[in-house]
C-alpha cells in the first residue's frame, strides 16, 4: 500500500490548493472525492459550447491583489462585471440597490432625491430596536425597498418569514447613490476563460486523485494510509454527530437547454416575489459573452436542508455558532487533521477567501507560500 504524506479529503478549491502547494513543497499527496468529478461547488461543464455553472453562479471577485495574481497561475481572466437583475412582478430593476433601482421605483433622477425619500420611509417607520429582518430591513432602507427587493427573496432563502428570522442576519445593507449596477466594490472581478473545473485540473495534475469514494468508508480499510488528514467535508459528519447536526440551506437547481440564443440577456435575473417559487435564473453563455446559437438555463432554488442533502450555505445564528464552538474544540486535539473550507470549518466562503484560507493553512503547515 502506498503510503501519503497527505490524505486530501474534497477536490473542491481549498483541498485541491493545499494538494498543489504540498505537491510543490515534495509532499505526496492522495485527494479523494466523494462526487464523481473534481472542482467542488465551483465545478463547471460544458454543453452546447457553454460552461454550466452546475451548482450555482460563481463570479470571482478579490481586492487582494496577491490572491489576484495566484489564481491567474491557472487560467486566464475575463472581464466580467455582475451587474444582476430583479423581477418584481412585472417590474425589473438594478442590484445592487443604486440610482438606477431607485429611478426606476420612484421616478427620481439625484441623490438627494433618492436619499430624502429613503430617510422619510425610515422616519415613518420609527424603529429604534429592531426585533426581527424586517424591522431591521426597514430601518436600513425603507419599505419600498424592503418589500419590492428583500422580503419574498429574503423568505424564500430561508424558508421562514422575515419577521420569524433574527435582526442580525442583515447587519447592512448595500444603498449606492451612484448610478452604478456593479455588484461588488472589489478591485478584481471575472471568469475564468473555459471555466473553473479546467483551474482545478492544472492544480491536481500529477496527483493522484480518487473519485465516487466516501472518507469513511476509505479510511476503514486504509486507516493508515497518510501521515496527516486535510478533512474538508462537514466537521460535524467527522466526529459522528456527537453534539448534534449543524445546520444548513440547501439548493436545488433545474438546468434546461433552450432552442434561442439569448433568453433573458443577462447572466443573472433573482426574482423577488414571493409567489415565484424560485429565487433566481443564470444565463451561463452571459459570463463569457457567448454567442452560441442555443442558450443554457438554470432556475435556482432555496430547499430545507436533511443530512442527505448537499449542505450549501451554513446558517451562522447563536445556536449554530455555539454547537460549531464545540466542535472546533475537539477539532483542535485532533493533531494529525486539519479541517478547513465551508464545510469544515463552517463558514460562507467566497472564493478568494477559501484561497486565502487555503494558503493561511498551507503557510502554516509548510511553511510560508503567499505573504
């Protein structure tokens, strides 16, 4: 049998950047991966010409210009902005909320304007203690906007009311008195030109890698098989439950192929109505300003989450955070693991910041790789 430096347990981006900077530091590595292909959640595959986003819309973004310049190691870059939209019945407006929503929804053209309606919503509403996301919505913003943009989108992402869900889920929220439809405020922003999966590929070449293999089954029968562990799955899951489950949103996605070459002219619609049972379409031809002559959707839905279901976004109350606190103690005396990514450390992760989190623990494994 032979014997690893590492066992890698998930190819997604922070498994698979570890495997690569040990592979260059002369470490020898396994990755196993319980799905049938590489790239984790950021996986892309291509039909009629067109990289699918198949879990979901990934749009890189980074103001850390080292991050920046790791990752184009891999692939090349286009010049993508997320600019998405939102349907409101038979109304369509710009996210994030900026002068152009606004324009759209009041008839105003300043900022002052803009502002003094907001600032009088907010009034009206006298909320000095919000108890819930829609007071808090509503003294951020107004409730115009709370209810035209936030409260059926909001409701149908956590499956719950806004009023039944705590105030500090939304500590801010993003208002832009400019007319500027750019999603995210960061420096660097785009797609990997032919997809994500191909930068994984670069990453794990010349590593062996396993797929459809479940750890807990594997490290049955090969128990010693690696000196240490990169666990990236759910930390939970790894100690056997023991203080409960955490908690998760999960998705569920419906891809179709459409005889058109455009159907909704850009690459990311959310629909904020709550009688629309899901939460957003993706046109993926749009992130690489395809011109294919048949076009690929995916409509996006927000699911409850069982243990059988792929866990998504962790629901990071006081419940969650404490049960995880509890976990990350006996993750501590593990002294042959290390758990890192979403899933193992039971975090929201962008992107740059799993390559950030990936490098910090490579760093502090391997010695120093990205200052």
């Amino acid at each position: 049998m032979t014997h690893y430096d590492y066992l890698i347990v998930g190819a997604g981006l922070f498994g698979s950047i570890f495997a690569y900077e040990a592979k260059r530091k002369g470490k020898r590595c396994l990755v196993i991966e319980k799905r049938k292909h590489i790239a984790g959640n950021i996986y892309t595959e291509n039909r009629e010409g067109i990289n699918v986003h198949v879990y979901g819309a990934h749009i890189f973004h980074t103001s850390n210009k080292s991050v920046w310049e790791y990752i184009n190691q891999f692939a090349e870059f286009n010049h993508f902005v997320n600019s998405p939209m939102a349907v409101y019945e038979k109304e369509l407006y710009n996210l994030p909320f900026n002068m152009n929503t606004f324009s759209k929804m009041w008839g105003v053209r300043t900022p002052d304007e803009a502002k003094s309606i907001i600032e009088a919503q907010i009034k009206e509403a006298g909320i000095d203690n919000p108890q819930n996301l829609e007071q808090q919505a509503i003294r951020l913003v107004g409730k115009d906007i709370y209810e035209k943009l936030i409260k059926g989108y909001t409701e149908k992402q956590w499956g719950r009311k806004c009023t039944e869900i705590p105030a500090f889920i939304i500590k801010r929220l993003p208002v832009r008195f400019t007319y500027d439809n750019n999603y995210f405020n960061d420096r660097y922003q785009g797609i990997p030109i032919g997809g994500y999966t191909g930068i994984v590929e670069k990453m794990l070449d010349g590593i062996d890698v396993k797929l459809n293999t479940d750890y807990f089954e594997f490290i049955k029968s090969n128990p010693g098989i690696a000196s240490k562990t990169v666990f990236t799955g759910p930390i939970d899951r790894y100690f056997n439950y023991r203080f409960g489950d955490l908690e998760y949103r999960s998705l569920r996605f419906e891809t179709e192929t459409l005889d058109k070459d455009n159907y909704q002219g850009n690459a990311v619609v959310n629909y904020t109505s709550a009688e629309i049972p899901y939460t957003r379409i993706i046109e993926h031809k749009h992130f690489e300003f395809g011109q294919q002559p048949r076009t690929v959707i995916t409509r996006e839905y927000s699911e409850d989450w069982t243990r059988n279901d792929e866990p998504y976004y962790p629901i990071n109350d006081t419940r969650n955070n404490d049960l995880y606190h509890k976990y990350s103690e006996l993750a501590a005396r593990e002294g042959n693991v290390i758990f890192g990514g979403r899933l193992g450390q039971y975090k929201y992760y962008d992107m740059d910041k799993v390559i950030e989190a990936a490098l910090a623990a490579v760093n502090n494994e391997l010695g120093q790789i990205l200052e």
